[in-house]
C-alpha cells in the first residue's frame, strides 16, 4: 500500500478527503451497518456503485440474526475461546475489505459498538464470562448480566484500559480481536477507524484505542486515520471536544449525532464545530456516517433525511451516509436519486474550493435554501422544498452570470444554463416549481 495513495485529508483543503492523491466527497447509504454481516453484499455494494456512492459504515457488530461472532464457538458446548479468531466471521471481513476496494468505497470502521455489551445482546456476547471458557466473573470483573441501556455504563468491558480500572484479563482480548481485525484492514489504504458507536464513555477508553491503532499502523509501516463518535445529540456539548479539541489523538471528526438535529438547527451547529475547528489551526475533515430519518422511525421523517443529506455536503461535511432502515432511508429508491443528484452536482462545482455561505442568501425564510460558494466564480444553493430567495453575487461583478437547476428526485438537469442578469449585486432565485428539492448552480 502507497503511504500517498491511501485516503487521508486531502492537502489543499484538509475540511476533504483525498485518495490516490485526488480529492474526494464521500456518499453512500446502506441497509445495514455491519454490512460485512449481509448475504447479498456483493449486489447491495454494486448498487451504490451504480449511483454514484463510495461510502459505507462498518459496525464490528455481531447482534443481528444470522451474524457470526469474532471468536470460535465449541458446538458441543456452546463456548467460545477468545484465543481463538472466529473462521467464518473474519472470513466476511476479509471479503468485505476485497469487495469495497475493488469499487473504491470507503469504510468507515467502528471499532466497538456497545449496544452489542448490554441486554440481550449481552446475554449472548463471548465476552459474557458464561459463554467463553477463558475466565470466570470474579477473573473478568465482567457481570453476567446487565438489563440497563449501555448508556447508564454498568458494563466494566468499557473500563479495562490502563487509565481506568487496568483489567489485563479482559484487555488482553480486546487486543486480539483488534489484532485480527488489523492483521487484515491495514492492508487496506481505503478504510477509516472510529473508535466506538454513540459512546459516552470516558474519553480514556478512546483514546487508548486510537493510540492503540495508530501504534499497531507504524508498526505496519502504514499510515490510519481515527476519530470517535460520542452520544450527544448537541454537537456543542463539551463530550464533543474530546474530538474537536484533540488532534493529537484524532485525525477527523465525526458530527454523525447531529443528523438528530432538524432545519436551521441541523446547519448551525456544525457551522460552529467547522468554525472552532478553523480557528484551532488544525484543520480536519469533519464527517457525518448516518443520517437519521424514515417516517418508519422514531429520529425525524423522510423528509429530515433528504434535507439533511444535503445540508451535510453544502455545509462543508467530508461525508455523508443515510442510515439503515427503520431508522433510515438506507439504499432506498429516495436514497439512490438523492446521491445521484449530489454527484451530478458536484461534477459541476469544485466544492473544494467553496465554502458554506448563508450570508450570500437574503429574502430567506428559516429553513428555506442552504448555500456553498466561491464567491466571484460559483454558487450552489439548495432549497428543501420550493423558494425564492436573493443570491449575493457582488463578488462577481462584471461577468456574465448563467444559472441552471437540477430537480434532485428526478436527477435531472431541468434545461440547458440561462442566461441571469444581477440587479444591484443580486440574482434572484426561484425554483422551477413551488414545491420539492432544487438545486441551482451559478456560475
């Protein structure tokens, strides 16, 4: 693996990603997290591919129906030894890594998911002293059961690492599952590591493991890009700057708990995580691999989805991903136009060389339109749903302006570029239709 080919924050704006030297925006949708896990993974992959999407999330997850367990299971038993890898599990990673690189579809790794450490979940996890035969719950330290949301933290999985509780017996599989994981993904220059799901845990658990992994890759003479996801909804609570704060540990942000957000809301908050971390000087892709929303479930409607996704992209995001069904729209039909349309789009602007920019719009309602821009050369604006709105456009005074729109359920360019007069320094912006998702690219 080329050290300058791998994925990595791209050099000339390092809020992107680029990979074999080239920048790259980061799309996808999926119909489940551990999609290693899924029996059609060849098909569903290919389809993303089809659409124009290059992203994926991977939970290290096992919970599901028909998933396989990191660790090898005695059938007349029942139990597990942790000394010994799982065949069939880390036989569906390893194709699973094959298959995305062959497409170029970035993955995004989390490392430890804990809804896989509490409940029934729990119940069934090798790690559970009663389902392996390498110790006991007075070795361990480990419950035998926990009935709690792993929110409330009663797992003691959580606290092994030295800055903690110092548990060596627990520990120590932890590195071997991680060991075997990395003997396989380091060959790899297209993945990317978070370190857990929603996690508010002590910071300390995340950042041994982003050092952990970080060691592990100098070792293998690579290089590895790491983050955390924390479990704030509130990308401004203080949990958040464990990450923003500390680019000593993590390479990029993730701001995935966001997307609980709505409207105005959903673009403000990353706006001042993307400011904190300009002003900081060390400059980070910040990304987003789930995107909540289905009417079929319980974190924002179809509707917050669609938004989102282009929210996330016009607010100078790195990544973004819609999330597994009932919670999210996953690789839908709805899905597959809107990542479409997103890369029609940006084959039309340079996106790296823009930046979010509200403030060129006025005669805006809250929620109306969203703009990116390099000011005296292109604008993208994006309205969820119908509008009508100003566009600054001072900053290209003298050139001739053209404007054209794309109807994104469609993933259809609606004409060819017209022609656009600006009146004192503006343009106005209406939508084809007074209804719907629009995209117009001036030029």
């Amino acid at each position: 693996m080329s050290e300058e080919n791998r994925i990595q924050p791209y050099a000339e704006n390092r809020f992107y990603w680029q990979y074999q030297g080239k920048p790259v925006v980061l799309l996808g949708g999926s119909v489940e997290d551990n999609l290693y896990q899924i029996p059609d993974l060849q098909t569903h992959l290919d389809l993303l591919a089809s659409c124009g999407g290059n992203y994926v999330r991977c939970t290290m997850s096992c919970r599901d129906p028909d998933d396989v367990w990191w660790f090898e299971q005695d059938e007349a038993t029942g139990l597990y030894d942790l000394n010994q890898p799982g065949e069939e599990h880390w036989r569906r990673f390893a194709r699973f890594l094959d298959l995305t690189a062959e497409r170029e579809i970035f993955a995004q790794f989390e490392v430890w998911d804990r809804f896989d450490f509490a409940r029934e979940n729990w119940v069934n996890n090798p790690y559970n002293p009663k389902n392996n035969v390498n110790y006991s719950v007075e070795e361990s330290g480990l419950k035998e059961e926990i009935w709690t949301h792993p929110g409330r933290k009663e797992n003691a999985f959580f606290r092994s690492v030295p800055a903690l509780e110092d548990n060596r017996v627990v520990l120590a599989y932890q590195h071997h599952q991680v060991d075997t994981m990395l003997s396989l993904s380091l060959k790899y220059d297209h993945v990317l590591y978070c370190m857990d799901n929603e996690t508010n845990e002590s910071p300390e658990w995340g950042k041994y493991w982003s050092d952990y992994i970080k060691q592990k890759a100098v070792e293998a003479g690579v290089g590895v890009e790491t983050t955390e996801m924390w479990d704030a909804h509130d990308l401004l609570a203080d949990q958040h700057l464990h990450t923003v704060d500390h680019p000593e540990i993590y390479a990029f942000v993730d701001v995935s708990q966001n997307n609980h957000q709505s409207g105005q809301q959903h673009w403000d908050n990353p706006q001042a995580v993307r400011q904190h971390v300009l002003d900081s000087g060390r400059i980070r892709p910040l990304n987003t691999v789930k995107i909540y929303g289905a009417n079929t479930g319980r974190y924002g409607t179809t509707r917050d989805a669609q938004e989102r996704f282009w929210r996330n992209i016009f607010g100078g995001l790195a990544s973004t991903r819609f999330h597994r069904p009932p919670s999210g729209l996953g690789l839908s039909e709805i899905s597959q136009a809107h990542i479409r349309s997103m890369r029609m789009v940006l084959e039309e602007i340079d996106i790296f060389g823009c930046e979010p920019h509200l403030d060129l719009l006025s005669d805006r309602s809250r929620n109306e339109a969203y703009c990116t821009a390099n000011p005296g050369s292109e604008y993208a604006v994006f309205f969820p749903d119908g509008g009508n709105v100003l566009l600054d456009v001072s900053a290209a005074e003298g050139k001739a302006l053209t404007v054209r729109w794309m109807a994104i359920r469609k993933s259809k360019w609606i004409g060819e570029a017209e022609t656009i007069e600006a009146v004192d320094g503006q343009v106005r912006l209406q939508t084809p239709e007074e209804e719907g998702y629009w995209t117009a690219v001036v030029r």
